[in-house]
C-alpha cells in the first residue's frame, strides 16, 4: 500500500508487484521507513501480542522489531516480501526476548543440582518399595527407578536406558502390573 502524492489517498498494490515509493532514492530513505512501519506495524503488533500475550511487552517487543530492521530495510522489495521479513525479524526478536526472559533465573538451578538429595521422609515405606522393587526383574526395576524415583520423563528414561519412548511406555506397564500383582501376594 503507498500514498499518492496528490491526494493522499491509499492505494493497494497487487500481492507481487513491486511498490515504488514517492522519492525512493537514499535522500528519503526516512519515508520509506515510516511507509513501512505504517502499513505494519499494527500487524506486527498483534502478532508479537499474540505471542507474549501481555501489552507492555507486546508494545516494547514490537518497537525493538522495527528499530532493528531500520538497518536491512530495502526499498526495491514487494510487499509480500517486506512483509515476510518483519515477521522474520518479529520471530528472532522474540526468541530473544524468550531466551532472555527465561535466563534469569538459572542462578537457583545451579543451586539445586548441587544439593545432596533428600533423605526419604517415611523409612518404613521405603523398605517397602525397596523390597517390592526387588522382586521385579532388572528391566522392570530400572524403568520404574527412573520414572517415579529419580522423576525422569519418558523421553529421558528412554536416553538413559537406551530404548525408544514406546519400549519405556510398554514396560513401565508391564513392571506396575507385575508390581501391583507382587504386592497382592505380600499382603
């Protein structure tokens, strides 16, 4: 979309066609600037709200997009392809701001990997647990240490053991079956 010089009016170009600017040339680059961030900035903002899901972010996020892509901005591209490369700059800035946002606070992660596990709290249920766990074979046992002992997912239970995500799935069913069986035996 540009302005016509005479009216003011706007006109919509086509989807491929290439948007010549009233004085193009570098002495203007600053209207082609505020050409750009006018027709997308609205876009851009709602895309970046969207992502975020708060205004003040989304308002600061969106200001960062365009005062980066000041630097790269050409003025012989389409839309489309302007377009295009604001939601790519839109996208790395976010994943900035994620990646940044997320960083602050692995200061207390470094903290709690090195702690020395908890004591368990009820011996006698530990021996228990102990002791059913032994009854089950080493695969069943592992898979079930892994998984509701030491917390692991199922992705990495699968890495530690070495066996695809399904395989961890199946024996963890088959070692609570077998455990629930054992249990009923003891008791």
């Amino acid at each position: 979309m540009r302005e016509d010089q005479p009216t003011g009016a706007a006109v919509f170009a086509s989807p491929g066609k290439v948007l010549p600017l009233p004085h193009a040339g570098p002495p203007h680059r600053q209207d082609h600037l505020t050409w750009a961030y006018q027709t997308h900035v609205t876009a851009i903002y709602q895309y970046v709200y969207s992502r975020v899901g708060n205004r003040p972010d989304a308002e600061d996020l969106t200001a960062q997009v365009f005062m980066k892509a000041i630097n790269g901005m050409r003025s012989d591209v389409s839309v489309p392809e302007l377009r295009s490369w604001l939601y790519r700059v839109a996208q790395t800035t976010l994943a900035d701001h994620w990646r940044e946002y997320y960083a602050e606070g692995t200061g207390e992660l470094d903290e709690d990997v090195t702690r020395p596990p908890a004591t368990r709290e009820n011996p006698e249920a530990a021996q228990r647990v102990d002791s059913l766990l032994a009854t089950l074979p080493e695969s069943y046992r592992r898979v079930l240490e892994l998984r509701f002992l030491r917390g692991y997912s199922v992705r990495e239970t699968a890495q530690e053991l070495s066996l695809s995500e399904t395989n961890v799935k199946v024996l963890q069913f088959r070692a609570l079956n077998r455990a629930g069986r054992e249990r009923g035996r003891t008791t």
